[in-house]
C-alpha cells in the first residue's frame, strides 16, 4: 500500500467521494485523499461534468471547498453549463464554498504567476478539492509537454498533496486519439481515468495508485448528470404486493413505469413482443423484465398462460412470483404448462396452474399426435382465462427453447403455430411475450413475422434495453425496491 501524506496515520489510505456512489463502490471508496488524478477523453465525453460533479458533491456532502480553474471557459458559461444538470455553483459561490478562477493567458510568464495565484487561492480559500481545465491548454502555455509535466509533478504533485487537497486534471484528446498528450503525464499522476465517447460511454480507470481495483472498465451516462452505472438486483427483505398500473387508452402496462413511458404508454393490446437476450444476460436479469408485466396482469385479476423457457418448472415460477401476490390469485389466473407422466395428470395431483402436457415420443406419426394434443390443451387453458376474466386481454408467455425443443421433428409445423398464435393475439388484443435466445434457429424467421422486438445485452456489469422494432434509444437497466417488489428503472445511455 501507498504511502503519502494523503495516508492516515494507521497506513490506511483516505478517501474522497468521487461524486457518485458507484464509483465509489469501485475504487474503495473513492479517489485517494490529496492525490492528483488525470482525466482524460476526447470532446464531448463529459469530463467537464464529471470533474465539476466531484467539487459539487464535496461542497454539498462533505462541507469542503473547492476550485475549478478554467483555461477555456468563462465562469457565466459554466455556470449556465452546470446550472441546466441541477449543479448550481453560483449559489455555491455565494456561500462561500466554491470559486471559479479564469485564467486565459498564452504567455509563460503569465503561466508563473497563475501557478502562483492557484497554490496562494488554495491556502488561502482552504480548499480541498481542485479541478483544473485542461492541462494540455496550460502545457501549450508553458512552453510545451516537458514544462507542463514539471508543474504538474512539482507544483500540482508535490505542493497540492501536502496540503491535502485531491486535485483533477482534465487532459485533451484529438477526436478518435486513444493517446493522453505524450503519454508522460500518465506516470506523473496517482490516477488515471479515460472517458471514451463510445455506445455505450465506457470509463477506463487506467489506473489508481493504493486501490485494487474491482474493475478498469465501467459504463456511465451524461444523461441528466454524470453517472456511473451497474445493474443490481436484489429482492426486497420484506415483500409486498404488486400494485399494477391501469391501461392507458389501449395500452397495456409492461408493469415498469419507465418501459410505458419509452414505448408510447405501455405494449398496445394484440401485441406479439419477442424478447431477446443476449447468452450472458442471466435468468434473474431477464425476470426483471418479465416478471413486470406478468404480475402487472396477475393483480388485475387478468389471465397469465407461460410456456416456460427449458429447465424452469410451474413450482418454481410460482415460488418465483407469489410473493409479489396472493395464492388464490396465482391459482385462479395463472396457467402453466408442464411435461408430466401420463400417471400425474390422471390422478388428479396436479396443482391448479399447472396444465400437463405429454413428452413427445415414438414415431413421427405418435410424436405429432402429441404435440397437437399439447397445443389444444394450451389453447384450451387460454380459453378458460378468457372466459373468466370477462374476455379481458391475456398474457402469452412463451419459451421458445422448449417449443422449438418439443417441435424439433416438426419446425414447419411450429412455424405455422407461430404464425396462428400472432394472428390471435392480434385479433383478440391480447398480449404475447415470447423469449427468443440468439442461439434460436427458428429465430430469423420469427423476427420477420412480429412488430415487437426488444433485445437485452450486457456489458461492464450493465444490463442494456433496446427497442429493435420498433427502434428507440440505448437504456441501461437497474432495479427499484422502494414499493416493496423489484420494478426496472431505465435511465437512457447518452
């Protein structure tokens, strides 16, 4: 472990809020106290943001002051700037918590006198948090890069560290570079961060001396602020009920208030919708999706038929949700197929929900006489839904593993049914949600059949939403428990 004035006197290391919360999670806690970190990327990637989110959440939070020195923008421009993201600095200002210092010099003898006016305004100000934009206009200003690493190593590691103020120098990058300056000014610096103006923005900690780092790569947003972002989900401790959310005009809810809001108020009813995950997007991080608009139907007292993707049984999809319900209105609208001994469905010792389908076995001719009798049996179940809940629209879940598994002899015949299950969705203004894994071999085809396609991917720790058909922007995708059950929040990747 490092040691350095910015080092508590047990050896452990002192740490400063970065300004957001997972980040912090990834670097131990935050940058290390008194340190100087580099900042890097090229136009547009949020730098600005990013370091004046940093003074902001220390003047806010931790009651220590700070400074941005500007060698490009004006302090009524920041202003404005910050002030449309909620980052008020003028009322900062007025409080004595902050202070903006324009530095617009070309000469290096002007340079001298700034640094000087810098290290005095911290001193004098008791700052402990330093922005400084950019270190490739104050380079340019020295003289060139073997002057500005000087003050950068003398002046702005050395002195700054001693007086305990964690320091952020944002460096430049040409359009398309991946290069910081000369690449000197990487060694000179404790920290390392490059933003990267990607789809989605990736933030590469390059590195951050005194900190295992749980990861370099991490994705974040500048949309309304400057955000690093993970997917976490955790069930709530203590359960609730699921409060559905109405129609809207003829839409039906997904059961996440964020998805309705994307895609023009919820899926319209005789929605045929294919969800896409990608090979590493885990069953729980699907089921976020999933289990929003099944429970959004359940507690409406709306009928749910599932087809369960391969290796997910009805007992299991039950445990899976009822704790967001009640028993009595699982079993009275929720209707699961399930493979079972011809013995089970005889005897009568089968749950409610579950609807038995037969393995599929012997000749072709045996094989598909099953099948059929599977899919009235489904369809049958679908009808009783119907009739009960008043002709109220149905939620078709389907796996489509398990059906392109049972048609396997048969993928004309399967296509067919697809083709028919649209066309009664459709007509019936129900509602059909089917999981297509990448691997589908039947999935092409299906694709070019529905109007609704959403895929799910992940990247850096992140699951990502986005509409294909039809198309919209780039979510990420977390989870809420503030009502008592998981609900996805999307917050959009610009």
């Amino acid at each position: 472990m490092q040691e350095g004035k910015y080092a508590a006197k047990d050896n452990v290391i002192q740490r400063v809020s970065t300004g957001n919360g997972k980040l912090d999670s990834f670097l131990s806690g935050g940058f290390p106290r008194g340190s100087l970190i580099l900042v890097s990327g090229n136009p547009g990637t949020g730098k600005t943001i990013f370091t004046a989110s940093f003074l902001y959440d220390g003047a806010m939070r931790e009651n220590e002051n700070g400074i941005y020195v500007s060698f490009c923008e004006s302090k009524r421009s920041f202003f404005e700037n910050m002030n449309s993201l909620g980052l008020d600095f003028e009322r900062l200002e007025k409080q004595g918590r902050f202070r903006f210092m324009e530095m617009f010099t070309t000469t290096k003898e002007g340079m001298g006198t700034i640094t000087g006016d810098i290290l005095g305004t911290i001193k004098e100000f008791g700052a402990k948090r330093l922005v400084i934009d950019s270190y490739s206009v104050m380079a340019q200003a020295l003289g060139g890069a073997y002057e500005g690493r000087q003050v950068l190593h003398t002046v702005l590691g050395k002195i700054v560290r001693n007086l305990g103020c964690t320091t952020l120098v944002i460096g430049e990058q040409p359009s398309g570079d991946t290069r910081i300056g000369d690449g000197a000014e990487e060694f000179v610096a404790d920290g390392v961060v490059n933003l990267k103006l990607t789809i989605p923005r990736e933030m590469e900690i390059r590195k951050m001396r005194g900190t295992m780092l749980k990861t370099r790569d991490l994705t974040y947003t500048i949309d309304r602020g400057f955000r690093v972002l993970t997917t976490d989900i955790v069930m709530p401790e203590s359960p609730k009920m699921w409060k559905p959310i109405p129609d809207s005009g003829d839409r039906v809810s997904t059961g996440a208030s964020d998805l309705d809001a994307i895609i023009g108020g919820g899926f319209p009813k005789g929605a045929y919708v294919v969800l896409e995950p990608s090979t590493d997007v885990m069953v729980n991080e699907m089921r976020l999706f999933t289990r929003g608009v099944t429970m959004n139907f359940i507690n409406q007292r709306r009928g749910v038929i599932i087809w369960p993707t391969a290796g997910v049984n009805a007992r299991e999809l039950k445990k899976f949700l009822v704790r967001f319900t009640t028993d009595e209105l699982f079993d009275s609208y929720t209707r699961i197929a399930e493979q079972q001994e011809r013995t089970d469905a005889r005897q009568g010792s089968l749950p409610p929900y579950v609807i038995p389908m037969t393995r599929a076995r012997g000749t072709d001719k045996e094989t598909e006489a099953i099948i059929t009798a599977n899919s009235d049996a489904f369809y049958d179940a679908y009808k009783e839904l119907k009739a009960k809940t008043g002709n109220q629209p149905v939620l078709r879940s389907m796996g489509y593993d398990s059906l392109e598994s049972s048609y396997a002899r048969f993928p004309d015949k399967l296509l067919n049914e697809l083709g028919q299950s649209i066309m009664r969705t459709r007509a019936a203004g129900n509602v059909t949600l089917g999981i297509a894994k990448p691997s589908l071999a039947m999935l092409s085809k299906l694709l070019s059949m529905v109007d609704w396609h959403i895929r799910l991917t992940k990247k850096n720790g992140l699951l990502m939403l986005q509409g294909i058909k039809p198309s919209t922007s780039l979510y990420g995708v977390d989870c809420d428990n503030s009502l008592g059950y998981p609900v996805m929040k999307l917050t959009l990747l610009t």
